[in-house]
C-alpha cells in the first residue's frame, strides 16, 4: 500500500510537469517587433522589393512617448516573397510577427504585370490572417503608403485600416475588399477582383518625418484614388470613387450613399440611400447571356435647394421618380465601363448564370469574361422617398 501511494505521488508530479510546462517557441514581448503593413513593388536588380512597417510600442504609448518615429519602415530586395519575410533581420533587431497586419500594399507596376504569385506565401503562412486590406499604390512605389504619418493613429497602417471601413460604412466609398475575398474572387469562374486604390496627395517626402505629426495640415495623406479592376491576375484600370457605390449595389454590399440630383435650373435635392437590394434573373436567348437586374431602395432627404412642397404626397413621388432615373443611369454607366473597358465580370453575374443556368454556364466558364462583355444587361429601378428630415418647409423659399 505505501508502495503504491509512492508511485501514485511520481505519476502526479510527472503529469503536473507536462501542464506546467511554457510553450516550446515562447517570444519575450522585447524580442519581438509587431508587423502592420507589407508593401510590394519591383525591384531594379531583383523581381520584387519587399517592405514592412513594424510598430515603435513606446512610441504609441502615450505615457511613455517622445520625439521618435512611430514606426519603424524596412526593405530588402530579392526574387521570392517568402525567402524575404524571413531574411528582414538583417536590418531589424527583433523577430518579425506578422499576425497583426493590417494592411498589404502592392504597386500598380506588380498588379498590372500579375506578379501575384506571393499570395500563395500569405494565405499558407500560419501567423497571417486573411482579413487584412488589399491596396493598390497609384503614381507611387508602393513603399511609400507606409511611410506617411498621420497625427492622430500615426502609423500609416494603423489609420489605413480605420479609414477604408469608414469609407464604406459611410457612403460606399471602399470595395471593403480583403485577402479571402480576392482568393476568392480569382478563384471563381464567374467573377473578377477589385481591390482599393491609394495614392499619396502632397509631398510624400516631408509626409514621412516626424514632424508631419504636429502639423494642423499634413504635408502628405494618403487618400482614397478609386477601385482597381482585375482580370484574372492583371490590373486593367481604375474605376473612379464616385462609381464604387454602384458597383457595390450589384454585388449586394452597399449599406448606404448619397445621391445628388437637379431639380431645376442650378438646384439640387440630396438623398441618402439606406437600404438597397438587388434580384438577378440570368437566362441565354438566342445564344446569348441576358440579365435581367431589378434594384429597389429606401431613402431619405438629407438637403434641398428646391422650393418644392415636401407636404404635398405628389412632391415626393416626383422626387423618387427622379431618384429611380438617376440611379438607373449610374448603375448602366458602370455596367458599360466594366463590358466595354475592362471586359471584365466584376459584379459576379457569372456566378448568378451558374446558380440559375448551370448547364449552360458549364460550356462557357472557361470564356466567361467574353460572354459578359456581350451580355444584354437590363436593369429596372424602383424605390422609395421615406423622409424629409426635421423640417418640411424648404426655410430659403422665404428668403428674400
């Protein structure tokens, strides 16, 4: 018996060691360095030139900052993405993390030549997630987005990431796109990427120094220049921000935008969209593809130059009248631009043709792209004017 509570009491401290025991690969929070931002571009003597952002942590802290920079910026240039992640301390200090970055940026030069093919390294490494942005870097190296500082986040990353989502929650002004979606996207027969467009308004130069923090009007921001356009790997062109909001409504995305349209001569009435919709029917005809898109909206008037009676039920079907016209034109602008220009399926229409006409979708999947840029696409819009705001009465018909 005391034998056995012997090796009872062994087998208990052996089996407390193994719960007990750190992790195998344990970091110290002072050897290591937080990643918030990659930026790809071409190399001169090698094929790509990667570069990071990683956090100064005393620098953020506002008990414990000075006059140093708030991150620190790095590249290195070599022929394979993944060979480089893991060669960047031979100029940082400390072990690179990666599972916090927010934000990959990738030159126009890389995006239009479809050197892709470090996705493969992203989506397989195990620290990296896949929710972080997609961005294109336009009239700049790509680079150049991570460096620019900004007083109130300070690290470009950190602001990229907060400013993209308010872009879209807002207005629509952001393709809310990330890594899963673009893998998703090239991966479908049916439907192309689009990934947001940055580029650097003022002098990037002076906008990556620290004294572009204390400034009331930075030398350089970095602002929102439109919506990329894929085929495949390649870039084809940018779609302007103002058609985003359009784009977004095909896809089923849009939480809301602004609308202006004339009410007379140099007038305007502004509406915000709140809520849209959007029903697809896809057929062949005679051959060729049909799509037939019913879009319905919610609205509310937000401002008016109109001396319009906004008591009057007839006002407010006039109004919506003018709505559902102006919004039917966007949206078919946007649908001949990506047809014509791009000829490129970025709504996901062929997803739509292969949902409801699987068999016929099977034979031409491979040319989809060439199929959509020959589809008859019409589109019917009807919607609603719910609101006036907190007044009726237009106050400047009064004024004289």
């Amino acid at each position: 018996m005391k034998h056995c509570r012997i090796w009872l009491k062994i087998w208990c401290s052996l089996l407390l060691f193994m719960i007990l025991t750190g992790c195998w690969d344990r970091l110290e929070l002072n050897e290591i360095s937080l990643v918030t931002g990659l930026a790809i571009d071409q190399a001169k003597d090698h094929k790509y030139r990667l570069t990071v952002e990683v956090l100064n942590g005393t620098e953020l802290n506002p008990k414990t900052k000075g006059d140093s920079a708030p991150t620190v910026v790095f590249s290195h240039e070599g022929d394979n993405i993944a060979e480089l992640a893991k060669k960047l301390n031979i100029g940082l200090s400390r072990h690179l993390v990666f599972s916090h970055m927010r934000v990959i940026v990738i030159s126009e030069q890389i995006a239009k030549a479809g050197m892709l093919e470090f996705f493969d390294f992203l989506e397989r490494h195990r620290e990296i997630r896949d929710d972080f942005n997609i961005l294109i870097s336009k009239g700049v190296p790509a680079a150049n987005i991570l460096k620019i500082t900004y007083p109130l986040q300070k690290a470009s990353t950190m602001k990229l990431n907060i400013q993209m989502p308010t872009l879209y929650e807002e207005w629509g002004g952001d393709p809310d796109v990330r890594m899963k979606d673009v893998v998703s996207a090239l991966l479908s027969p049916g439907r192309e990427p689009v990934t947001a467009v940055v580029r650097v308004k003022g002098n990037a130069k002076s906008g990556g120094s620290t004294e572009n923090l204390k400034k009331v009007e930075p030398s350089a921001l970095v602002v929102m220049e439109g919506a990329g356009v894929f085929r495949g790997q390649h870039l084809q062109g940018i779609l302007p921000v103002h058609e985003i909001p359009y784009m977004l409504l095909l896809q089923k995305k849009l939480k809301r935008t602004n609308l202006s349209i004339a009410c007379a001569k140099n007038k305007q009435f502004t509406v915000q969209i709140d809520s849209t919709t959007r029903i697809i029917k896809a057929s062949y005809k005679n051959g060729s593809p049909h799509f037939l898109i019913n879009v319905y909206f919610g609205s509310r008037l937000i401002s008016t130059e109109c001396s319009d009676d906004l008591e009057k039920p007839e006002t407010f079907r006039k109004y919506e009248e003018k709505i559902e016209t102006k919004l039917e034109e966007e949206i078919k602008k946007v649908i001949e631009k990506a047809q014509n220009k791009y000829k490129a399926d970025i709504f996901g229409l062929g997803e739509e043709m292969n949902r409801q006409n699987h068999s016929q979708f099977k034979k031409v999947k491979d040319d989809w792209n060439e199929e959509f840029a020959r589809a008859k696409i019409e589109v019917r819009v009807n919607g609603r004017l719910w609101r006036s705001g907190l007044i009726r009465k237009p106050y400047l018909q009064d004024v004289k």
